[in-house]
C-alpha cells in the first residue's frame, strides 16, 4: 500500500507505465487519483506496461475484515462463550483505538474519545479518559488493570461480562471502595459502532481513505533481519 505525497490519499492497486528499455524492470507508479508520480516499482522486463485498477470495495472489504471484523467477531464470541474478562476489556481499549484512527486521529489514537460515547451520561463522561487509561494502558502492559488514584487511596477496577450489566461503585467485603464494570454492554455498543462503520465504508470515500491512513505502519526490516527473513523463507521452500 502507498500513500501518495500529493493528495495524501492511500491505494494498493497501482497504474504503472514502464517507458524504459525492456532490459530495464523499473516501472513508474502514478497515484490513481491525481496522477502524481509516486516512485518506482518492479515490473515485469517483457512487458512494456502493466494498466491495473484503483482502489476497490473489496480491497477495503478484506482491510476491514482483517482488523476491525476480527476485534468485533472475537468480542462478540467471548461475550457469549467465555468469562476471559481482562482479554474483553483490552479488545473494547483497542477497538476504541482503532475507531479513533478512522476518524482521522491516526496520529494520537485518542481512544478515549470513542470510549467515553460508550459510556453513560454523568460523571462517568468526566471519568472517561482516566478509566480508559486504567484499562487500556494497564492491561496492555501488565494485563491488569491500573487503579484509580483519589486523595492518596486507591481505587481497584472489577469487570465482569456475566455479571451486572452496570458500572456503578461498590465496596467488596474487607475491600475498600473500587469500581464495577459491567463489560457486555460496552462490548455490545463497540461492536455496533464497528458495524456503523462498515457501513459507511460502503459509500463514503472519505472514510475509506480514513481507514485506511490508519493503517497500522509496517516494521521494516534492517539489513541483517532482511537476511535472516530470506533465509527463513529459503528454508520454507518458497
């Protein structure tokens, strides 16, 4: 995939003309949308130009399945057939996440934004960004959530998706004061909001470029783990 330094726009099916002796495989890539040149790119030597098409629902079809589609079918599963609570938590964070990249937050990822329209009205709205925090960060790092730190005393954080349905303050017996959430109708609202954005992605080429801006970036490889992917590949045989 590649983004184009002009429009700013990403596409993955590229228009490439070679006007290069045949000897030559190099191939000049222009962006499908505003035909700015966009680099080089190898073609095939015996052709002397390769016409393919721009960017296409299906491509966005099989990007969204593959990351979006997975955090919403693993979420709707686990909610169903399993207790596996903190994994629930951190598929919400990063789906939080994710939903605030595609809405052109590619840089920062403020999830917290999109949590905090999960959550109720009321002072929760106030304690949104500091609970997405305690569970999206704490659980990511150390699978656990961070506490809850007011006037010098902490505050521990209880999920459960079988259980209460609400968030609400609680005080377990020979515990102090913490928070109970009830994960399955964040779980739920997340997943409805997933499923908007689906649809959208149907006909707003706006939020298709959107998505795809953000695009995870891809891990380069230096010259000595370039070598030792080649030769794991060698050793696969392909």
């Amino acid at each position: 995939m590649r983004e184009c330094p002009k429009c700013n726009r990403h596409f993955t099916v590229l228009r490439v003309v070679s006007d290069v002796p045949r000897s030559n495989a190099d191939g000049k890539v222009f962006c499908p949308y505003c035909e700015h040149f966009c680099g080089t790119i190898r073609v095939d030597p015996s052709r002397r130009f390769v016409v393919t098409n721009s960017l296409s629902l299906q491509d966005i079809k099989q990007e969204f399945d593959e990351t979006l589609g997975y955090i919403r079918g693993d979420i709707t599963w686990l909610i169903t057939h399993s207790c596996l609570n903190y994994t629930i938590a951190l598929l919400i964070g990063c789906g939080c996440e994710m939903l605030a990249a595609c809405e052109g937050d590619t840089r920062k990822r403020h999830g917290e934004k999109v949590f905090a329209e999960l959550l109720p009205a009321g002072e929760l709205q106030v304690l949104a960004d500091r609970i997405y925090a305690a569970l999206r960060d704490g659980l990511a790092h150390g699978f656990d959530t961070k506490h809850l730190l007011e006037d010098d005393e902490e505050h521990q954080i209880y999920l459960s998706v079988q259980g209460p349905r609400d968030i609400k303050i609680i005080k377990p017996p020979e515990r102090g004061v913490g928070l109970h959430i009830g994960t399955r109708p964040l779980a739920e609202a997340l997943c409805a909001k997933i499923t908007e954005f689906e649809n959208l992605l149907q006909h707003d080429e706006a939020a298709q470029q959107r998505f795809l801006k953000a695009r995870q970036p891809t891990a380069a490889l230096n010259t000595s783990e370039a070598a030792a992917w080649r030769t794991l590949v060698a050793a696969a045989g392909l």
